[in-house]
C-alpha cells in the first residue's frame, strides 16, 4: 500500500498509543511529557492524542495517495480547495459544543436552585467534578458508554460515568459533534506541505480531546484553539500583522474564562449545597461556619483555610457513597 511520511508518522504515532495503552512500564514518562499539553493529563488522554492524530494523518495520506478514494477527494476540493472551509466548519462545530456545554452545566445548576457558578461533584457510586470552568458533561457519556463495555478502559482511568445521569440526554449531542469535527478537520488537511498537515492534525487533536474533557476553558481546547485560529487566518505570504486577529480572539477567549473564575470566587468561605444525602456523615474535620438544613439539600459553609484541591479531596472521601452529590464555591486565590 502507498504512503507517504505524514502517513508514515501516523503509523508510528497509532503503534505507540497501542503501547501505552496495553502496558504501564511508560505511564508516568508520558504524563509529565504530556502535561503542558494535556493538564491533569492521564496516560488515557495521552494514548487519545497519539491514536487521533496518527488516524488522521494516516487517512489523509490514504485519500492522497489511493486512487479508490478519488471520489471523496475530488468532491472535498470541489467544496474547499485550500481545505479552508473545512476547517472553519471544524472550529465553529468545536465551539458550538463547548458552548452547549456550558449550557448544560448552568441547567443543571439550575435545576437544585444555586448559582452557575459553583464545582458538582457526584458522589454516587464514585466522585466525579464538573464546573463551566472544566466541564466534564460529555466526558460521562464516553464513560457511561465504556462502563457497559467492561474492559475496554484499565480501571485506574476516571471516565467521570458518574456524573451521567445528572446530565443525560443532552450531552448525547457530542456523539453527533464529534465526529463531524473529526470529517471537517480531516477534509481540511487536503494535501498541503507536510508540516502544515502534522500541525494541524496536532490542533486538532488537542482541540477534540478538551472539547470532550474540560470544555471550552480547558488547557487543550485553548491550546488547540489557538493553533487552529492561526493556521485559519494566516495566509502566503506570512506578515506578522496576520497573527493579531488570531491571537485576539485566544486571548478573548481566555480572558472571559478568567473573568469567569473572578466572578465566581468566594474568598470568605466555601458555601457546599449537598443533594440527597442518605447517610450521615462526620463533618468534625472541618472548620463549620453553619449549617442549614432543608427538604432534600443541606447547606454547609466552611472556612477557606484550606486549597480548594485540598477540600474537593477531603469532601469526596466525606460524602462518597453517602449522598447524590454536592455544589461547592470555589476560591479562585487557592491556586497561588
């Protein structure tokens, strides 16, 4: 069979993904090289960026260079020569999801009555966060999935499956999002230069990991993002004044995450709504402030001495198990 060397590197990106994935010897060696890229990264997302973008590079060598696929081929340069427009259907399709999340993640806040801006963990059976900062919504439906295919994820990779329930059916949407970014951004590798072809197949990737796992504020989805705005904008021949709109709109888009985070904060005291609890728990660790307790909710407030790491932690192992789940307000300053 024909290939070429983008083909060539997909290959041997895919083989190595199937290492990772089917030993352990090189689980911590790929999270601390893949941690600028992939924040909070586990070897899952590591073997996911390695499998996607060898996939891509590998079809697009395919469609290339094997003459069966010339129907799709010249159909794709007919719609978009330079792959351009592809790749603008990809970003807006990315961006419409990781929007409709952030949807999903206000209505279920909405729905037990608190405020947008707040961390959900579910706590039943296991612990798993979600929040407009990083969402997890279409996480869970992978994990849902995978959970009723037993075996297909090692047991040590959080799926977030139990975060499933709280926001089913709507996050459905991203099995249909998905692999229409994963068509549009494979379209839209055409047959450029080499290098053109592996970066954005990277961009790509990155940007379809953090729209499945940490939203539209993720370190990948902005990564990714960024990357995409850059190759979609610049032209031949390259001036520098090209890379301002580009680089406008990814720190636009970080800085309304930021003012997010300083919207949300609460420096004064951790405020946790706690769903349905079912069993009592020892809450004697903590600095309680006060307690309110009403029909299915008890609102705690807690001091803010502690990282909000530090509490997340400490209140899995408190309510896991023990009730539905809980809302909590974050300390933005924590951090530093």
């Amino acid at each position: 069979m024909e290939i070429d060397r983008t083909g060539l590197a997909g290959v041997i990106l895919i083989l190595l993904g199937l290492i990772i994935y089917a030993t352990s010897s090189l689980d911590q060696l790929v999270m601390m090289l893949t941690w600028p890229l992939l924040s909070g990264s586990s070897e899952g997302k590591a073997v996911l960026l390695m499998i996607l973008m060898g996939s891509l590079l590998v079809l697009n060598s395919l469609i290339n260079n094997r003459g069966f696929l010339a129907p799709i081929k010249n159909r794709a340069l007919d719609f978009s020569p330079d792959g351009k427009r592809f790749l603008k259907w990809t970003i807006i399709i990315i961006l419409f999801t990781c929007l409709v999340g952030i949807l999903i993640e206000i209505s279920l806040r909405l729905k037990y009555g608190v405020s947008p801006l707040t961390i959900f963990v579910s706590t039943n059976p296991t612990s798993t966060t979600t929040s407009p900062i990083h969402s997890h919504v279409f996480k869970s439906a992978f994990g849902h999935l995978a959970d009723n295919f037993g075996g297909l994820v090692p047991e040590h990779v959080h799926t977030g499956s139990s975060l499933y329930s709280e926001v089913a059916p709507w996050n459905y949407i991203i099995f249909i999002t998905l692999p229409l970014a994963y068509i549009t951004g494979f379209l839209s590798l055409n047959n450029r230069g080499v290098l053109y072809r592996i970066v954005l197949a990277f961009a790509l990737t990155l940007a379809l990991i953090g729209m499945v796992d940490g939203g539209l504020y993720s370190q990948p989805l902005l990564i990714g993002m960024g990357l995409l705005f850059i190759l979609y904008f610049v032209k031949r021949p390259f001036q520098f004044r090209q890379l301002v709109l580009p680089v406008g709109l990814i720190l636009l888009l970080t800085l309304s995450g930021l003012a997010l985070e300083l919207a949300g904060n609460n420096s004064s005291y951790h405020e946790i709504t706690v769903i349905n609890q079912f069993q009592p728990v020892d809450l004697s660790s903590y600095n309680v402030l006060s307690i309110d307790e009403q029909s299915n909710r008890t609102i705690i407030r807690i001091d803010t001495s502690d990282s909000d790491k530090n509490t997340l932690e400490s209140l899995f192992n408190t309510y896991q198990g023990r009730a539905q789940g809980f809302f909590m307000t974050w300390n933005f300053f924590s951090y530093f």
